[in-house]
C-alpha cells in the first residue's frame, strides 16, 4: 500500500512543473567563485553555466535566487569554489542552506560533514544526502562492506542482493517515517540511490578481468529485474547518465557481442537520409538509451565527453548528433565546441620525461631513484578521469610556480598498457611538462596501503608532496582549481612530514 500512494504523489509531483526559491548564507573567508548550476532543457546540469548562474553574496553574505523547475523532481547543484552541493527540489518548494565555514579537506580526503546544513521541507534530507554521498567512494565502500558480509558473490542471490541495496537508503528511510522528509523526496532518492548503487557494483564487473564477456551477460541478465526505467532518474539525477551509461553499454554489449575484455564499443557508420555518419563506439550506447531521453542523453554525454576528452571527440561526433536530431534544442549548447582546451605550446621534448619502473618500485624508491634531494608534487591522474582533465586547465599557473621554488612535477599514470599510446599523445596534446610513469602493480599496492588507506576504491586525481627529505609531506592536497587553497597548502607541505 504504501509502495503505490508514494507512486501516486511521485506521478503527481512528475507531471507538475514551477519554481523553485532557493536562499542561503555562504561564510566563505576564501572568497571563492560561486555557481548555482540550472537544468538544461529538462536535464541535470553540473557543467554549463553563463553570467545568470554566478551567485554575488551581499553584506550579510546572503543571497536569494528564484529558478524555474522543469517537469518532476530535479537535482541542482552549487559549487562553491571546487566544491559541489547537491539539493533535489520539486515544485514550489523554498530551498534553504547555510555553509557556516570555510571548506577544507580532513586527512582522509572527506569534506567536513558540517559544512552545509539545509532547512525547512525536505531540509534533512538534502542535508543526509550530502553527507552520505560526498566523498562518492564512501557511499560506495559502505554498499561493498555491507555485500562482504553475505554470500552474495557464491550464492548469487538475487532477493539478498535487493536486501543488501534496500538496506542503504535506511537512515532516509528513518527521516521519512518521522515526517522530517515528504514521500516523493523519499521515493526519488530511495530509488536513484539504488540505481547509482546497482549500477556502479554492475561496471565494476564490467571492467574485471576476472569475468569473461559471457559471464558478465549472465550477471546483467541475473540483476537486470531491478532495473529502474523511470526517465526522470536519468534526467534529474546527479549521477544519472552515469548510472544508464552502464545500462545502456550492457545493452550494447548483449546485443552486439562484441568483447569487452579487449575492445572499447566498435567504431560504425550510421546512414541516414542516404548519407553515411560516423558514430564513435564511445557513444554507441547512446542508440540503446529509451526515446523519452535520448536525445538529451545522447546532447549532454557529448558535451561532456568533448569537454574533459577533446582529443577524442570531433566534429563528426556532433555531426552524427545533428543528423539524427536537426532541430534539437540542444544545439545551441553544441555550437562552439567552446570547452576544447587548446595546447599552451607545442610541447618541447626535453621537459617530458617517462621514467621506467622495475616490477619492485614502491613510492618511496621511485623518488629516491630519481628525486632525491628534491621536492616533488605528484599528480595522480588517468586519460579516463574527467575530473583529472578538469585540473589541467591551472597547468600553466602550477608549472611557473614549480620552476620558481625549485619543484619537479611527477605524473603517475592509472592507464595500463593498452592505452600507453593514448596517454602519450594526452601528455603532447596538454601539455603535461614533468616526469611521467605508468602505474605498476607494486606502485599501485603501495598507493593504495599508504595513501588511501582503509578505502577500497582509489579516487582520482588526487596531489601528493613529497619535501626535499624524501618524506610525503601532504598526501592529499587540496586540488588547483581550490585557487590560493591549494597554493597555500602546498607552501605548508614542504615545511612538514606526515
């Protein structure tokens, strides 16, 4: 009973569409840039913005702001510097926050949990949700120790699978049943939440090499019953392109059988209107996405993917885009590829250097062998991280602040051998001056026991410095695009050991 009356109050709030007031108190001594991003055309949002999204506090550093809500629930986003927040609203609702400090990092990498705090209706659950999902690999690593503790991998059960993701929603569940949050808010986040889940343990398997392409249908097929096709988890999830991402490349993989152990999706040409169209296997999952949320889905992958991959997007890709959808709304927002990060200069050869790991090489022997007396800022990055190409646009600024004081840059790498060719070219295309290694095994168990200690999954990018002693001096620096955060810092870093 209960299950079908949250129905209804969700259909109810899906086919409602208004505004949204959101005001708050931003006590920020680092006075960074602050952005509220909106929804582009019914879509969650969290990368194009213009003069209107830009957030001027006033005296009392306050601000108000009326947004237009599109159909069904919606999360928005405010960044404030480089850090992200995340609200769901629905129709009329009044959205209220304050972030009573500066925003730090602790040791572990983890925004404090007491930086922002929401109020009034469903003000506990925005402020629950923030603290459960920031940083993302906690959310993770709780879903994963909760699976450890039951046989699921041998069983392969698909009722204690469900039990095991329904168990993750419980402190909102609790929040509900006391009236702190309303039912549709409840509904949406219990369901996008499980979704996210499900469909990140799904890629972890996806990309294993411990499952042949035959055993990994069979798990898509075995978990494929819990699938959420509401279109609105896709639109007005924070992760919910990524989450159908996966559905949608599973999809692809089932039904084109191609092998994902070896190859990415293959390369094809569409024809349409008589005309041949290059399709990069890269988007091919976007043919699978259902029709109610193709056409943006497919719109706002491809800016995405041409902003942090410039490389590897072309014109064709948008081309291919037009072809299928000429008089979408969304070409507006496709002309210019204003994102593309040019190269500063032609790379000189002589300030990149790919140093050679032997298969025994920890941290601390890669920097006495070849950086010993030094001080070295080390950049955790990989050609697949988004976030990491976001980072690079500060480049220019670092390396001059790295030639004054006397620091050398190092460059670990999380690609593997299949992609060497892809990581060189990145590292001409950028460029990326310093010292560079490709992760080994030994490395990469090093990292993963000292830096990321008792977490699971490696989050990336991530700075580390090592002082002129040898020692790691910080081990996870507040990123460059923090601005004087990050260069403050990494000023302490070298006066300092862990």
């Amino acid at each position: 009973m209960r299950t079908w009356i949250l129905f209804l109050l969700l259909l109810f709030y899906n086919q409602s569409s208004g505004q949204v007031f959101v005001n708050g108190t931003i006590e920020d001594s680092l006075k960074n840039k602050i952005v509220l991003y909106t929804p582009i055309n019914n879509f969650y949002n969290s990368d194009i913005f213009d003069s209107t999204n830009i957030i001027l506090l006033d005296s009392n550093n306050s601000f108000q702001k009326k947004l237009t809500l599109p159909k069904g629930p919606m999360f928005f986003c405010i960044r404030v510097g480089y850090f992200p927040f995340y609200f769901l609203a629905f129709s009329g609702d009044t959205i209220s926050f304050d972030i009573k400090k500066s925003i730090v990092r602790d040791s572990s990498g983890l925004r404090d949990d007491g930086v922002i705090t929401f109020t009034g209706r469903n003000g506990d659950g925005n402020t629950l949700f923030n603290k459960y999902n920031y940083y993302p690999s906690r959310k993770h690593e709780d879903f994963y120790t909760s699976l450890e503790k039951t046989d699921i991998y041998q069983s392969k059960d698909l009722k204690l699978f469900e039990s095991v993701l329904n168990s993750q929603v419980n402190d909102f569940e609790k929040l509900y049943k006391k009236g702190k949050i309303t039912a549709p808010f409840f509904n949406f986040i219990e369901r996008a939440i499980k979704q996210d889940l499900l469909m990140h343990f799904l890629y972890q398997a996806k990309t294993s090499r411990q499952y042949s392409s035959s055993e990994k249908k069979a798990l898509f097929n075995q978990l494929s019953p819990l699938f959420d096709n509401d279109p609105q988890l896709v639109k007005g999830y924070i992760y919910g392109r990524l989450a159908a991402s996966t559905k949608y490349s599973f999809l692809l993989l089932k039904e084109d059988n191609y092998n994902i152990d070896v190859n990415d999706p293959p390369q094809k040409h569409l024809v349409i209107g008589g005309e041949s169209y290059f399709l990069n296997g890269n988007l091919s999952m976007c043919m699978k996405a259902p029709n109610d949320v193709k056409e943006g889905f497919w719109a706002m992958t491809l800016l995405r993917y041409k902003k942090l991959f410039p490389m590897s997007y072309t014109q064709k890709d948008l081309n291919t885009f037009l072809a299928i959808f000429p008089q979408s709304a969304y070409k507006k927002y496709l002309f210019p590829f204003f994102y593309e990060k040019k190269p500063r200069n032609t790379t000189d050869t002589l300030q990149v250097k790919l140093l050679q790991l032997s298969s025994i090489d920890n941290l601390d022997s890669l920097v006495k062998k070849f950086f010993k007396g030094k001080a070295v800022l080390i950049d955790l990055w990989a050609t697949w991280c988004g976030p990491c190409v976001e980072e690079m646009q500060f480049n220019a600024e670092i390396d001059r602040f790295c030639k004054i004081n006397n620091v050398e840059r190092l460059y670990i790498s999380f690609d593997n051998t299949e992609t060497r060719e892809k990581m060189l070219n990145f590292i001409k295309h950028y460029p990326l001056e310093g010292s560079h290694v490709m992760i080994s095994f030994k490395l990469k168990e090093d990292i993963q026991s000292r830096i990321y200690g008792n977490f699971r999954e490696i989050t990336i990018p991530r700075f580390i410095v090592v002082n002129n002693k040898g020692e790691i001096s910080n081990n996870n620096l507040p990123h460059p695009s923090t601005g004087n955060l990050f260069y403050t810092e990494l000023n302490k870093a070298f006066e300092t050991k862990l």
